[in-house]
C-alpha cells in the first residue's frame, strides 16, 4: 500500500503557498516531474534524468542527458579529484558552483522535454569518502550545494543523500542498490546487478531477502586513469585498446592483494582509496615489469572483473540467474568479456530490462528524492549497513519560490 502524502488542512496556507505542497499534488496525481542529478567518480560530466513519478509507485521516463562541466569548472573538478590541496575558500566556491551548474543541467533538460521541475534529488560530486578503516569513523563530502541546486533549478531539492546514511550508521554507499527492487522487479532472482562507474558496486536481488549491496573495488576510476596515462585519451573507447593486450596474471594477483578486497560488506570504497595515487603505483609496477600499453589496459580491466567476481563467489550461496551491467564500464568489451570469464554468469546490459545502463543512478536519486519528501524509510542494513527505517536526504526549498499546488 502506498504511504498516505502528509495531510495540511485545505485551509491553511501552506496547502496553497508551500513549495511542498506542489510536489505532494502531483506525487498524487502521478504526474511529478523530478529530476535526479549526479557527477559520479569518473567525473566525465553532469548526469541528469528526467522522469514523472507517482507516490504509487508509477514511474515513466521523460529525458536523459550527460552535460559536460563548463569550463574552468570540470579543470577544478578534475583537479579535485586528482589530490589537489583545497583549502577551505576552494572548498566553498567549488561546492556553490557544482551547485549552480546542476540546478542548471536539471533546468535545461526539463525545458528541452517541455515541462516544469518539481523535484530535484542531487548526489552532488563525491570529493572524499572514507575508506572503512578510518580510526574517527566515517566521513563522506559530496559537493553541490543543495540551496545553490534549488535556487538555480526552481524547485524543490533534496541532497546529502550519503551523509544521512552515515548518521544511521552506514556506509553512505552504494545508496543506488536501495532502488534496484523497484527498477528490475522482473529480473529471475536471485540476480546481480553491477554498476560501472568509476567504482564498482553489486546489488543482490533475491526472491524472499531483502537487497543485498557492497562496492566491489574500482572500475572506471582505473581504467580512464590509465587511459588517460597510457593513450592520452579520456578512456578507451570500447575497450578497444585493452582488447589488444594480455593481462598479466602475476600482476593481478599481486593487485587483488589489496586489503580492501578481503573486507567483507558492508564496504564501501572511493578515490581516496582507489583514486589517481593508487593509480600512480599501478603504473609504476606495470613499467618495472616492462609490460606494453595494451597490456596494462588489459590487465587492470582483469582486476576489475576480478575483484568483483571474487566479492560475488563469498556472497551468494547459489548461483546468480545473471549479471546485469550498467553504468559506463558496460561499454568496455574487455571488461565485459573479463567478467564472464571470471564470474561464468552471462552478462547483459540494464537497458534489455528497461533501464538506460547510463541514467540509473541519475534515476535511482531522483526515486529516493521522493522517498524523502514523503517521509519514506530508505535505509538497509544489508545495503549500507544503516539502521532500518532512516529517511535519507535534506530539503532545500527554492528561494522566493511559493507557488500554488496547482
């Protein structure tokens, strides 16, 4: 049974005033355009999905778009990224100004399909994560200021997803498996699904279980920083060029010896772990090796397949029905054809089962979004690691915004 919207008394302001109430309307109605919006870990530009949401469950795709970062921002973002030292004046412009430029890729896609925002769900741009051994607990910064998001989008946001799960006593990722029932409620259980971004994160869908979620280690935050090292280009279009090479099994194995890959979920993982140091020192054993290019591109696309085929052996006590890939790394012919070799489960792409394999997490926000201005529980202890029953998310209203509920 859907849950009841929150009840104002027709006659009070707020039923005609308050920004909210406009969403509860056409939550009702099953006619709320929301939006859900994200930089990932790879950083190759702004993702934003369009949808119409209902508080019964409806859910019909409206747009999709990657709008890359306006310069000088994707040079600060990237710099970020990469380890560089911001003091707290570059922390705060940087957060206004991701804010800024979601609210406008939210905006700008929403008048391109002809309709009008009710509802943004911002992850914001991760900038650090804790590596689940940190001796003060967890932490996580995502960037994308939630007030910035509101005002330049003209709706209602709600942000900070990661950081309400950590107060719950989570990790704060992977927070997208927490839609995966809803997104594939089809697929034959029990089922993985694998996100491909720059990391790695599996869902577990069972028949009588609740979802079971952990990251699996790096993915593209690897394979584009070696691309980037070795070819001079963003990522390996394809897996074209990995392809080309052998993996090196001494050096995989030596690899798979982080002590990431020997924790058991709920983990989560991030740049600070396997961000463009690590990377560094991939490189660096790769060359005294002597190993070509095309060997190292094939190789760290081994680690992937590898590290997530082990992470999947310990979790599932029967075998998967399938494994369904999104995110960019569902592109990458080595990495998919890794990963049926190391796990021996047929692969297919999100989109067979009705989820564009780039929009997902941008959809999976924009649902949790609506979890969150109804009141929805999100939170799962064998996804995170959080207390059941915490909503996820705070609530930035658009400045000066009162429109009617009409």
């Amino acid at each position: 049974m859907a849950p009841a919207l929150p009840s104002v008394p027709h006659a009070h302001p707020l039923a005609r005033e308050h920004p909210l109430s406009r969403v509860w309307l056409h939550l009702a109605r099953g006619e709320a355009v929301v939006a859900g919006v994200l930089s990932g870990t790879s950083a190759d530009g702004i993702d934003v999905g369009l949808l119409r949401l209902g508080v019964a469950g409806a859910r019909k795709p409206l747009a999709f778009a990657t709008q890359p970062f306006p310069e000088p921002l994707r040079g600060r973002v990237r710099a970020a990224l990469d380890g560089a030292a911001l003091g707290a004046r570059e922390l705060a412009f940087l957060g206004r100004d991701l804010g800024r430029a979601f609210g406008r890729a939210a905006r700008t896609l929403a008048g391109e399909a002809g309709v009008e925002l009710d509802l943004v769900g911002s992850h914001g741009q991760t900038v650090f994560h804790h590596d689940g051994i940190e001796s003060e607990g967890r932490a996580t910064l995502q960037l994308g200021d939630g007030d910035a998001v509101a005002s330049e989008g003209g709706a209602v946001t709600v942000s900070d997803f990661r950081t309400a799960d950590i107060a719950c006593g989570g990790e704060g990722a992977p927070l997208t498996a927490l839609v995966d029932d809803e997104l594939f409620p089809d697929l034959a259980r029990p089922a993985v699904v694998l996100n491909l971004g720059g990391i790695a994160n599996a869902t577990i869908l069972r028949a009588s279980e609740p979802p079971q979620a952990f990251d699996t280690g790096p993915a593209n935050a690897l394979l584009d920083g070696l691309a980037r090292e070795l070819l001079r280009q963003p990522y390996d279009r394809g897996g074209v060029s990995a392809l080309r090479g052998r993996v090196h099994e001494g050096l995989l194995a030596e690899l798979l010896q982080h002590p990431f890959f020997r924790r058991a979920p709920p983990k989560s993982t991030g740049r600070d772990t396997f961000g463009q140091r690590w990377v560094g020192e991939v490189l660096a054993r790769a060359r005294a090796l002597g190993l070509a290019r095309e060997d190292q591109l094939a190789t760290g696309a081994a680690l992937v397949a590898a590290s997530a085929a082990d992470a999947l052996r310990a979790a599932l006590s029967s075998p998967a029905r399938g494994l369904v890939l999104c995110g960019g790394g569902a592109k990458n012919l080595a990495l998919t054809a890794e990963l049926e070799r190391r796990t021996g489960l047929a692969t297919s792409s999100s989109a067979e089962h009705g989820v564009d394999p780039d929009a997902r997490e941008a959809i999976a926000f924009a649902m949790l979004a609506v979890r969150c201005v109804l009141g929805r529980p999100s939170t799962e202890p064998r996804v995170t690691g959080a207390r059941a029953g915490g909503v996820l998310g705070k609530i930035s209203l658009p400045p000066y915004a009162t429109r009617g509920s009409a």
